[in-house]
C-alpha cells in the first residue's frame, strides 16, 4: 500500500473539542481504505485560521519534516479549504509541496490542482514573483555581508546546534533514543527530563529534534 500522511485543521480554539476532527478524519481514511493508501500519521492544526501561511502552521511544518525523513509522499485533506481558505494561500501551499514531489489529494472535490485556468494562472504569477523575490534576496543578503565585513572585518551568520564540541553529547544521547524507536516528541520530553539544553538554553520541543536528526542525516549522506 502507497503511505501517505494526514492533515486536519479547525480554524477556532472552541472547535478543538467538536466534531470537525472526527468528520475530516473519518472521509481521509474512508478514501484511503478506498483506494489502497495506508495514513501513518496524522497532524491536527488546532484553532489555527485558515487564512494563515505555511510559517504560521506549526502542524503543516510538523508534516513537511516529518515528509522529509519518511517514505509517504502524499497528503491527504478532507477538503482544499481544510489547508488555506484563501486562494493565493492554498496556492502557496500546494506549490511548497509540489516542489518537494508530495501530492495532495482533497477527498471530498474533484482535483483542483492541475487544469483549473484560475489555478493556472495564479501559480505561473507566483512562479514569476518567485523568481524576483529569490534575485531581491540575494541581493539584499550580499549587501548585508558587505556591510557587516566592511564594518567588522568579517562576516558569520548563527551556527546551527551541533558546531560546538559540547553539543556532541547531546546529540549522541539523540540518535541512540531514536535508534532505540523513540517519537521525537518523546525524545524532546526525554532530554529536557536529563537536562540537556538546547542550542539557547532553553527546552527542546519535537521539531527540533527532527531538525537536528535531519542535519546529521545528511552528514552521513555526504561521508
């Protein structure tokens, strides 16, 4: 059976409690028992309106990373309106995923997201203003390092966690839990309960577990 992954959302935190969970995920697993898919996890965004963008979806990141070290390469929604009310952000959304080889399926509409004329022509406009805010970026950031070497004589951006030798032992105690079978989540809860601090002191929370497993496979990658 082909994996894929699930995403909820209620838009209110009154609704957090109601039935809106249930139904959606009670259409996702009718469609993928339906049509050979096996969901292995499932990723509620909890009073969290649907007019906003994919950096203020802690669950949709949760998702995508979780997409990134796993084997599903679909997502499934109740409906389109489940991922973005608006348009232009259900657009910037869909074209995220489109570009990390995931497909989204609706289980409730037909497929909106390939010959729709609208949908079309929004996402060659965004692949236009793409294009233009990726130049800006650039710019802007190499003018920035200019400034910086020209001010200080050098020019260093923050260092991920694991650049420093004592953030070693807490990295090791990371893998062996994970090699262990661990869930991130229980990893976070874990290393917090021993004490170990993050790369700013304070607590560590499953997604940067995630990203700190992310970094060291892809240093096993590159070896």
């Amino acid at each position: 059976m082909t994996e894929a992954v699930a995403y909820l959302r209620v838009s209110g935190a009154g609704q957090v409690d109601r039935d809106g969970f249930i139904r959606q995920q009670e259409a996702i697993e009718r469609y993928a028992s339906a049509h050979g898919l096996n969901v292995i996890e499932v990723f509620r965004e909890e009073g969290v309106s649907g007019t906003k963008d994919l950096e203020n979806r802690p669950a949709l990141q949760n998702l995508l990373l979780a997409i990134n070290e796993g084997d599903a390469q679909v997502v499934l929604i109740e409906r389109l309106d489940r991922l973005a009310r608006d348009l232009m952000i259900q657009e910037t959304i869909l074209g995220d995923l489109r570009k990390r080889g995931i497909t989204v399926i609706s289980v409730a509409e037909p497929d909106l997201c390939s010959d729709d004329p609208s949908r079309k022509l929004m996402r060659q406009i965004f692949g236009a203003i793409a294009e233009y805010d990726k130049a800006m970026i650039v710019l802007k950031l190499r003018g920035a390092r200019q400034r910086m070497k020209a001010k200080t004589g050098r020019c260093e951006g923050a260092k991920a966690f694991g650049t420093s030798g004592h953030h070693r032992v807490t990295i090791d105690r990371i893998l062996s839990l994970r090699d262990a079978g661990m869930a991130v989540d229980k990893i976070a809860e874990t290393i917090n309960s021993e004490g170990l601090p993050s790369k700013n002191g304070g607590r560590w929370y499953g997604s940067s577990v995630r990203n700190v497993l992310l970094r060291e496979q892809g240093k096993a990658v590159a070896a």
